[in-house]
C-alpha cells in the first residue's frame, strides 16, 4: 500500500510498489494486491482492516516525512492503540546525519525519530525516518519511508531477513524468455500448441514493451529444484519454435546483452543520434561498467553538427535530406570513424509532432550500424508519438547492433 | 484499477493510472482509491463488490489482448450477467488495421471484437482491443486496454465526453510551485506561518523529487472562478518568502523552463556529456520543437573523445584527472565553441558503483555552463546510486544554466 493524495492525482510517479513486488516474488512471498489510498486517516483505517481480512503481509509505503501531510505514523498508532515515542537510536541517527551535511536540525527532523511504541524500530541508516514492524495475530504490517534508495535499503537490510524468518512460504520460480521483433499473437500462434500443454503448476504470461514480448513462465510447488526442473524442461520445448527471436532471459536488456557481446569481442562502440537526441548513449551508459566498451557519441541535432563533427556530405543532406538511408549511414561511418570504435549505430528520423511531410510523415525513422566490414540500415515506420519514438527506435536500433555483430542479420 | 501479474509481481511498470489520475483530477473527479489485482475472476470480482460500496466511477486497464492470459472480459460478463457477442463495426476495424499492415489477422485476434451485450461499445481507432463502459445504479464501470497509447485516446475521445455528461462534479483546482536547490524541512520551516494559516479548503502537499520540490495546493468547492482566485491569493502570499528557488508552476519542467527562455533570447545550447552518458541531451530532447535551440551534444565517455572532439588537453587530463573543474571547464567550452552555440553545459564525475577512489568517491561530479561571457563550475557530492546520481546531475545542469542565462548565480 502506498499513501499519498499525490499518487492518486497522477502528480508523481509510484516506482516503489514495482520493486517491493519483484523482491517479494523472489523470496516466494506472492503479492495478491496492490492499493494506493490518500492523505485520509480513515481511507488508512479502512485499508488495513481490509488486509487483515485477506493476506499476512502488508508493506506500506509513504507518509512518514517531515511536513504535516504526513499522517501515517498517527494512523498506525490510532490502529495499533498505542503512541509515539522518541527512540533514541534514531534520534542520534537523525541529529548525526544533520551534522554530516553541516546543516541545522529543525523540531520538524526531531519529531522523526518518534515511533509507535508497540512497534519493532527499523534502523535507517540511508535518511531520517525510521522503518516499522508491526505483529498482530500473525499477520505483519511495515512501514517504510517513501524516498525510493531508503525504502531499498531498509528492505533489504531489515525487512527481508525478518520474512525469512518470521513466514514458511511455499516455492515460486519465475523464468522469463525475452523476444524481440514479433508481435503478440504471432508469437502466441507460434507456440499455441506448447502453451496448451502447460502442466496445471505453471503459468504463462505475454508482457508486450515497445518493439518487445516478454514471456513469463511462473511455476508454483514446494521444492526449487523440481520448478526449476520443470521451467528448464518447457524452455527447451518452446526454444526451437521462437528461437529467432530470442534476444535473452530474465533481467538481461538489449542493452546488457548487446554489452557481454562487446566485451567478449573485446570491441568498442560509438553512437550518432539524431532523432534519439541522447536517449541511445543513455540506454548504453545506464549498464554500470560500460566505460568498457561505450567510447561516446555525438548527438547530432542540428545539420551543421552533422556535416562538422560526422562528416556528412552537403550532397547528401541537400539531395536526399537528413531523415534519409544516405545520411544515417554517413552519420553511422562517420561516428565510427572520429571515435574510431569498432562498432556505431546511428539514428535519423521524424520524431514528432511536428516536422513531417508527406513523404516522410512522423514516425519516418533511418538506423544504420557500421561494422568493419559492411554498414546495414534499415527504415522503421513507428507512430505519431514522440516518447514512443524515441523508445522504439532506441530498441531497433540496439537490436540491429546485436544482429550485425552476431551476423544473425536478413539482408 | 489495473489488471495483471506482471503488475503485482513486478514485471512491467504501470504508467497508466498516474495518467489517469491526473485527467480525472483535473475535470474534478477525486480519485480516492488505486488498485492492482492479478489475472484471478475472484480477485476481480470482489474488486468490483469493493467499488460499488465505496465510489461512482471505476477504470479498469489491461486484461484485454488477444492472448489466453486476458481475462477481464469474461469477467465482466460474470458480473454484469451478459455474455459476449462480435460488434461489427470493432470487427471492421480489426479487420483493416490488419490488412493496412499487410499482416495476417488470427482467430485471437478476431475475438478482441467480441464484447459484452449490456455495454457501451467505445470505438478504439488506435489498437485492436474495444473499450466497454457499464452504467448500473447509477455508477460507471469502464475497461480499457492497457497499451498506454491506445487507453490514453479512448480516454480523450470517448470516455471523459461521457463522463462530463453523467456526473455533476465538484470544483477543484490544483497549482504547483516548482522549487529546486531547497530541502522538503527547510521550505516547511520557511513557509510555516503561512501554511498555518490556509483556509480549509486549500491542501498543501510537498511532493520532493530528485534535488527538487513541488509545493501542490489543492482547493475544493463550487466555483472554479472563487478557487482560481483563492488560489491565486495564496500563491502571492507565499512567494516573497521563496521566491530565490522557484522555477516554475504545474507542468512546468526545468528543460522546457529553460527552452523558452532561449527561444526568447533567440539562443543556442550544446551540451558536453561524461558521467550523465546522454541524458541531458535526452532530456532537453523530450521537449517537442527542441531543434529550434539545441543543436547537439558529444557524450564522450572516453577520454580520447574529450581531447579529439572537445579539445580537452593531455596537460588537464594528466594533472587534474576527467573529474575535476579544469575539465569539465573545457568541455563546456569545447562543445560551444565546436557547436558554435550561445550557451553549453558538461558533466563529468563518477556515477558509481565503481570507479570511485579516497579523493572522489563515487558521487563526486563537477558540473559547468559556458556562456558568452565566463564559465561558471559546481562541485556535487551525491549519492552512491548512478541512476540517481545520473537524474542529480541532471537536474542540477539544466538549473545551473537557467541562473547562468538569467543571471541569477551566486557566485
């Protein structure tokens, strides 16, 4: 459960929930409901009354800061019948990490180091409000700060080892087949036959994302040996069906994946970006490590940048214009060359909303990568939104690195 | 509420009810509740006993593609006590969107034209899958698709002209003061007495959000006139008190901010990247009409690329390192003077998690702007987090030009 009007009212984005799920999930605890409810004591009340109706854990998130929309910890102690006190371990926390940042401690920061008394105190040692653990008629109810590395860490650190210890959870194994390059259905047409023959314990899930399905296979039993037996068992009978599309498993990105494949080639990569406007190079450089193989990239907006810094020819922009296969391939050599990268892929297109035409309506979109053999482009007619765009590309292009290096590629 | 395990279990990210409740929000329908259930009938059908107790309206998204995990049709039939029939026209469409393609339509797919008898078939001009709108004692039910695109034009063009016909809703207005450079305790402290003493209509919520925050009031009554005005007064009120870190009100975003204050001054903007790998540029980008001020950027990771590209020398490299004031200085003016731009800013530090030594941890990074005139640097001490210190340094350059174009630094 999070807690906050400005979750309702679409004013923040709640990453938070997605998170605790994943880690809940990983340790066999299932999660059966998610719910967000406002600044409102009694939306609370009402809230944790229906939770004990239905499950043994809830994870509330949110509500614990400083300022007066905070209503929480009142709450929880009106719930739970009891009042606040200061702890004095988090109080010294508090008033040490206010030192730290030569700052001055308010009344307000003061006030943080109060928890409920019939509660177990969480230590937080990443912010200023501490963590809660509550246990009633065995079912357990934590609260957690809403800023997202502290509610991580407090998880992590202090709340998942009490699950392990406090629930006997039954086995879950989740297995997820990434593919690329096939809508849907038409991957459900293609493995139809497989997927009717699921044994009742496993569950399959289609999880479309920009150019992107992911398939989910969720086995629920008591042992993790025999799910995941049973996961690899309908891996390997699904493989043959859908193995060109197939780009990686589980965690692995484009942008992971692509990486190993660098690094194993002990090879390097640069980028040219019109259209992406920076959004490739950020994909590359949000792997941690990729100063292995990432060298740089020019983001080439504005004409003179292309013709400048990339080497793209006056004939080629006047002739056939910057959203054009001439001139994602000359900005794609033309990176490759300046950096001197073995690999660079490049972007040029109509991102939108404005600047299309009717020959190269938004949406119209050139990739290229240069390899040191030949250079491939391919043109990708997207949609008529901008964000959307710049994600479709960023994965097609991407994906066409992969293929070029793999030499899985379709002339 | 949302429909899917992959939503529970953390899979996918859910965009579409911060969206939503945003747009009710803002034609005056209070969302009081957000709510994710898994693929189960029983988990949807007591969602939807919960709702006709508590609330009018319900949105429903997701659970509605052409794959056998889709359940929520079903579902509503269950409990509308219908059952499904082809609409013809949602077939037609289905059909043409199909052949437009030049792709194969499927029995699957044939079956997304199947809705139930008893509602209110919403055309969806955009996808495969119909929207549905339930009336019963006088409360709305409505289900959508999940792809965000597709249910964010249903709910533009059929449901909101629906909504607005069926309920006679409250007032309510919101405003948003956007802070940056300021702590959520310290603006409370500053802004106390004026806080204490809002009418009760007026909330006030502090939402803070990567080295920003946003002051949100929120009035409620009968005339958008009174509220808009009640609101205005208190804005004026609390604005001499903090005026020094405002940037901006609702929408407002630090790069459209910026933006328009170059399209005013008819000027140009180049950006130099290290450690932000791109995502300045990408920010700046996601701003619609962009190419009329940015002209680009070289994201150079590698240090071959400060010197060839940005003319960094081997001397500053060698003496002061790739993270320190001497480089990001000429970096900044590397880029403007390459680029030819009025203005530029660089980053470069060390994001984490390695790459950090006793003198510059991970989360040292120096930020820097060139404009005509000087060069102005910033020393950040930030996180251990490389998304968060990637989203830090960010945010921190973009405001670091905004003072150094409007000449509000402090030096």
């Amino acid at each position: 459960m999070t807690i906050g009007d400005e979750i309702l009212f679409g004013q923040i984005t709640d990453t938070n929930t997605q998170w605790i799920g994943s880690e809940l999930t990983s340790i066999g605890i299932r999660p059966i409901r998610k719910l967000s409810v406002g600044d409102n004591p009694q939306d609370i009340l009402d809230a944790l009354g229906e939770f004990f109706k239905r499950a043994d854990l809830l994870i509330i998130t949110g509500g614990l800061g400083p300022t007066k929309d905070d209503l929480t910890k009142h709450t929880l102690c009106k719930y739970f019948d009891t009042e606040l006190a200061i702890n004095e371990d988090a109080l010294e926390l508090i008033t040490s990490f206010f030192e730290k940042r030569g700052r001055v401690m308010t009344e307000l920061n003061r006030q943080q180091a109060a928890v409920p008394l019939n509660c177990t105190y969480l230590r937080n040692d990443w912010g200023t409000a501490p963590g809660m653990w509550f246990e009633r008629d065995g079912k357990i109810v934590v609260s957690l700060p809403g800023v997202p590395h502290e509610m991580k860490n407090l998880m992590t650190y202090r709340v998942i080892p009490l699950l392990n210890g406090f629930f006997d959870t039954p086995a879950i194994q989740h297995k997820i087949i990434r593919t690329i390059g096939i809508g849907e259905s038409f991957l459900a047409e293609l493995i139809e036959n497989w997927e009717d023959n699921l044994p009742a314990h496993i569950k399959l899930a289609y999880l479309p994302h920009f150019g992107q399905v992911k398939l989910r296979l969720t086995a629920t039993g008591e042992s993790f040996e025999v799910l995941s037996n049973d996961i690899s068992e309908q891996v390997a009978a699904v493989m043959p069906l859908i193995s060109k599309y197939i780009f990686g498993y589980d965690g692995d990105e484009l942008e992971s994946v692509v990486g190993k494949i660098l690094i194993d080639q002990n090879a390097t990569l640069s980028t040219a970006e019109s259209c992406t406007g920076g959004f490739v190079a950020h994909k590359i450089t949000s792997i941690p490590g990729s100063s292995a193989y990432f060298l740089g990239s020019v983001v080439a907006y504005d004409n003179e940048v292309k013709k400048n810094t990339l080497g793209v020819s006056d004939e080629v922009l006047q002739e056939f214009g910057a959203v054009s296969e001439q001139a994602v391939v000359a900005m794609a050599e033309g990176v490759r060359k300046r950096m001197n990268s073995t690999y660079s892929i490049a972007t040029s297109g109509v991102a939108g909303p404005g600047g299309g035409t009717p020959e190269k309506p938004v949406g119209t979109v050139w990739i290229a990568c240069a390899t040191p053999g030949e250079t491939h482009s391919r043109l990708l007619k997207l949609t008529n939104h901008r964000p959307v765009n710049v994600e479709l590309t960023s994965t097609y292009v991407l994906d066409l690195l992969r293929k070029s290096i793999l030499q899985t590629i379709e002339i």
